[in-house]
C-alpha cells in the first residue's frame, strides 16, 4: 500500500477499469497542455504508455490529447485540490483530487469522509514526503536496481514487486532528470508523477483482520469517485 493505495482484488480491479481510463484520460488532458506531439512532450509519452498498458481504446486516447491540446475548440478546466483525514483507526490519508466541479468534489470528500475523519489542510500531510515516485521494471537481464538508483540519482527505492517493478523514489525536482536517466542503467519508466509517501507507516499486521477490511472498504470508495486522481495511505506495504 505504502505510496498509493491500490485494490489487491482482480475483480475489483476489472470493475474499475472505466474510472481507471476516465483518470487517464484526465491526466492525457492535463499532459497535453504542453503539446500534443509525445516525441516532443516527456509528461505525455508517459502517461500514453500507461494508457496503452490497461488497453485504453485509440479513440478515447487521441480524443483526450486533442481536447487537451485544445484542437476540439472545448475549453478544459480542471483543478487540483488535495483533502487531509483519517481512514477508520487513525491510517492517514492524502486524497489528490482533479476536478472541474470543486463545490461537487468539496461535497463529495464530506460524505466519503464521514467513515473516518476528514482534516484540515496539514493536519495530515506533516506525516507525508512529496517525493518523485517513478515505477520502472527491467529492460535488460540482470539489471540491477540499486545501482540504477545510485547512477540515476534516485534518492531510494522500493524492491520490485511480484509484476517486477521497482519503484524509486526522487527528490520532486530531479522527477524528470531520473525518469530520462534510468533507459540508460537498463530500466523502462512506466510511470512518473509527483506523489507521497508515508513517512510513519502503519504496520497492517497491527490491525485485526476486520479493522482492515474497514480501512480497504474505506479506501476503495474514494478511489471510486470520479474526481479522485490518487489515493495514498499511511499503510506500510
């Protein structure tokens, strides 16, 4: 869970798959503000990559680079509101929200929230580093993390997962410095974007089987709402 919570569940995950290409589409509109060429648009290669990855239909892909680039003649506005609280027993959460409604999306955090505990803007984020967070897993055989790190000005990482994906963790500065720097340690970028991490995690092994069930009940309803861009909780793991 650590950096962004996501849904363990294959099922839950198929579900969601609508919202997941609504949330890029968004960031395919926000990324193509600086161009609708990927060859010339850092930010927008990778976000179309994470789109070709879950299978985002070519219509939909193009559509949001057009209306983002503004070649549909359609004004799109979306603002970024991050909202502080508490999930059920005290897990911290940061819920980064990109909305073209923020009085809906204000309303909307209210209601989610009433099963834990919403916050004021910093009562929360102090537990939190805004780092860099740019998922990679191997180009080459044998290719070693640690080193790519070192050599790529990574400030850490996260061992790869069971897919094989390391996450390394940068200074939000040095983001697209690293992402450019780890092709050549033999490493493919699959993602970069600015996000947090706990600096305190809770261990979920100190929480009963139900009371964690709680926390992932909570968590996946904010990751449902539409204006909800990420998610991240402080859950070790």
């Amino acid at each position: 869970m650590g950096a962004q919570w996501k849904a363990k569940h294959k099922d839950i995950a198929a579900n969601a798959k609508g919202r997941l290409f609504g949330k890029l589409a968004k960031d395919i509109m926000i990324a193509a503000r600086s161009g609708a060429d990927p060859k010339d648009n850092a930010k927008l290669r990778l976000v179309i990559e994470q789109a070709r990855k879950v299978s985002m239909p070519k219509d939909t892909l193009d559509r949001a680079i057009k209306k983002g680039a503004g070649l549909t003649g359609e004004t799109v506005h979306f603002e970024q509101v991050i909202y502080e609280g508490f999930a059920p027993h005290r897990v911290p959460v940061m819920v980064e929200v990109l909305t073209d409604n923020t009085n809906r999306a204000a309303s909307d955090m209210r209601v989610l929230f009433r099963k834990g505990q919403q916050g004021t803007p910093g009562s929360v984020s102090w537990d939190f580093d805004h780092v860099g967070l740019i998922e990679a897993e191997p180009a080459t055989p044998g290719a070693d993390a640690d080193m790519a790190a070192i050599e790529a000005g990574a400030q850490d990482l996260v061992p790869a997962d069971e897919d094989g994906v390391t996450l390394f963790l940068t200074d939000p500065a040095d983001l697209d410095l690293v992402s450019r720097a780890l092709p050549a340690q033999g490493f493919t970028v699959l993602s970069a974007k600015l996000g947090y991490r706990p600096k305190n995690p809770i261990d979920p092994s100190s929480l009963s089987v139900e009371q964690l069930e709680e926390v992932e009940s909570f968590l996946a309803a904010l990751d449902e709402n539409d204006d909800v861009q990420h998610v991240y909780a402080g859950l070790a793991g």
